[in-house]
C-alpha cells in the first residue's frame, strides 16, 4: 500500500513540475483579449474566442486561452474584436494647415488605427509631414500629396502655374512611397473654378508619368461627371460618391451614370468621404438601392465637422448601417478593403495571425439615436457602432 502511495505521489508531483515546466516555456502574450467576438470580414472570421498579441503581431488565435498567459488582460465579452479601422480620407496634417485634426486623440475613442490625410498639403509640406505628423503618432499615418504647393505666384496663369507643379509634385510622391500613397486633387467648379477641368488633365498626366494612382474629389459642375470618369484609371479613387451635388454618380432620374459604372467596371474605387458637404442619406439610399455600395467608408474629417455631422468613423459606419449595409459589409469596407489601397504593411485590415497586432474592440449599442447628414438632414437609428478601445502597433492607444 505505501509503495502505491508513493508511486501515486511521485506521479502528481511529475505531473505537476512537467505542467510547471510547459508554463514557463509557453509565451506570455502582451496583450490577452479573451471572450470576444471575432469578426474580420476578409478571412471570414465569425467566432466567439481569444486573441493573443505578442512583439506588436497577432500571435493567437483560440477558443480559450489562458488568462494567466497575458501580461495586460482585457475582458472583451459582449464586444466585437475586429481590425483596426481604416479611414482612407482624413485630414490630420493639424497645426499647420487650416483644417487638420490631431490624429491620436480621436483614433483613441473611435478604434481607427491607420488615417490617411487626403491631400491637405503640396509636395514643399511633405517634410513637415512626415517629421512631425507621421513620425510622432501613434496611429498609422500614411497621404495624398495635393497638386499644388502651399503658396501660389499670382503673377502667373493658374493652368501654367500647376502645370510647373508636375515635376516636384511626382517626384516628392515617387521620393516618399513609404508614406505617400499618390496624388490627391479637387475637381468642382467651386474649387477650382473655370479651370477645374484643365488642372485634372495636368493632375492625370502627373499620375500617368510617375505611375501614382490619383483620388479626385467630386463636387459641382462644370466638369461633368462624364468627363471626370473618362479621366479615371485602375486603382484611381473618386472620392463623395454619395453628395447630393451636380457632380455626382447619379442622373436626374436617380440611377448611376453609365459612365460611373464603366468607370467601376474598370477598377475605379469608389469612396465615401463624407465630409461637411458631401454625405447626404437619400442619394447614398438611391445608389445602395440600385446595387452601388461603396468600396470604401471614410470620413473626410476635418475640424469643421469634427462635432457634427461627421464626428467620426464609427459615426460613419452607423449611417450606412442604418441605410440597410449589414455590419460584415461596413466593417470590410474599413479595414480590408482600405487597406488594400493603403498597401503599405502587409496583412493590415485582417486578424490574421502575424498581421500587426492593430485592433478595435467595437459594441454594438441599441436604442434611438439621432444621424444627420451634410444637409442636417436627419434621421433616427435603432442601432449605433461605438468603439470601446484601440489598440495599435500591439499598445493601447492612448490620446496623450
């Protein structure tokens, strides 16, 4: 009986030091995310599960992993723990332009971790942008570079003056393609006035030349819709395709413009941006109706709707939610589908193991809350997307 006992003894402790010893050889993760919804659109993730962050990469991916395995644990039961989002038109070039946000604060509560500033300086600004924009967040900062420097000659015919912008323009773009993803330009008549057309033809050739996609931001006549698409090549991006303007996707009878849809069918991207002026709910219910979802959701935020109507991505997101997109078509439509576009950092947009450990934890509130769009025009959801936390580069993000 004793022998038995000891052998039963010395079994455990076995057992327990072998238990120990697999401890202490298994990682610790940085950051542990148990009991969450996983949903990421682009692998067709839809589980309950954890999620493991180790040296700024998604290291696990389980059913149940041990709390005692993560050094910071969080609790995520009853919220989705998707990608982080993607906002593909931003304007965060802040204290030196006019417009710009500050990027860190506003990721920090909305759960977007990579901006993309579309177009709020010229090639003569890039420096500044990279030393003391993308250099010091915290978020991911990438941009469009705007055909046009900072200041402009008077004495000189408008069309000639952008036109002499090609050169510095293209290769400032080309010098940068870590942070630059190409060249950004306004065609409206109430941007450029009499001469939109021409400096889109100049904007085009630039492009063409340095091999750069263009996003070309759509508002009022003159030009014509027609004449914007005819200009648009694979993997340009026209951005305020839902404005309730002259320049738009859709004809007086409410459907999309052949030339919208020839423009689609070729690997045009189609963009949200919806902005102070150009988001409005019936022309984006038009389009959705007729079989238009965007490629893309973003924001266009800047300070003058950064306290409505915009007021973030989430925001954003909960509009066309409230149009009838389901949660899986919005969420892939910031964060895959941008990041495609973005193509700077591999597996970005997923939850794919080795993808970089940048994630949002996401709730899904219920109640009445009121939406408004670019003519306050408004509207009362049944639901709202809200983000709970942001973590980025494997850290949470913090908006100090």
């Amino acid at each position: 009986m004793r022998e038995m006992q000891r052998r039963d003894f010395l079994g455990a402790l076995g057992a327990t030091l072998a238990s120990s010893a697999l401890a202490q050889q298994a990682p610790r993760y940085d950051i542990l995310i148990q009991n969450g919804e996983l949903r990421d659109p682009a692998s067709q993730l839809r589980r309950k599960g954890d999620l493991a962050i180790l040296d700024g990469r998604i290291a696990a991916i389980g059913g149940e992993i041990p709390a005692e395995r993560g050094i910071d644990t969080i609790d995520a039961r009853g919220l989705y723990v998707t990608p982080g989002l993607v906002d593909l038109h931003t304007h965060c070039y802040h204290a030196a332009t006019g417009l710009g946000v500050e990027a860190d604060p506003i990721a920090a509560r909305s759960g977007v971790t990579t901006w993309v500033d579309a177009g709020s300086f010229g090639w003569d600004a890039t420096e500044g942008f990279r030393r003391f924009i993308v250099r010091p967040q915290q978020a991911r900062i990438f941009g469009f570079v705007y055909l046009y420097p900072s200041s402009r000659d008077p004495s000189v015919n408008p069309v000639e003056y952008v036109r002499r912008q090609m050169r510095q323009t293209g290769e400032t773009a080309v010098a940068n393609r870590d942070i630059l993803l190409g060249v950004k330009f306004q065609v409206g008549s109430n941007m450029n006035g009499p001469y939109s057309l021409e400096f889109l033809k100049i904007a085009r050739e630039l492009c063409d030349r340095y091999h750069l996609p263009l996003m070309a931001h759509i508002s009022f006549a003159p030009p014509e819709t027609d004449q914007v698409m005819e200009l648009m090549r694979p993997g340009d991006i026209v951005t305020h395709i839902y404005n309730h303007h002259t320049l738009g996707i859709l004809d007086s009878a409410g459907k999309i413009k052949r030339s919208v849809l020839e423009a689609r069918a070729r690997g045009v991207w189609m963009d949200v941006g919806h902005g102070l002026g150009s988001f409005n709910f019936e022309s984006a219910r038009k389009a959705l109706d007729a079989g238009f979802p965007p490629d893309s959701i973003s924001t266009d935020i800047y300070n003058l709707n950064i306290h409505g109507p915009v007021y973030d991505l989430p925001t954003t997101l909960t509009k066309l939610l409230y149009l009838g997109m389901s949660f899986e078509d919005v969420l892939l439509r910031a964060t895959a589908n941008p990041a495609r576009v973005v193509n700077r950092v591999p597996l970005m947009g997923t939850l794919q193991m080795g993808a970089p450990a940048d994630v949002a934890l996401l709730a899904m509130e219920e109640g009445s809350f009121q939406l408004i769009d670019s003519q306050k025009n408004t509207v009362t959801a049944k639901q709202r997307i809200v983000s709970r936390l942001t973590i980025c580069r494997g850290k949470r993000l913090t908006a100090i």
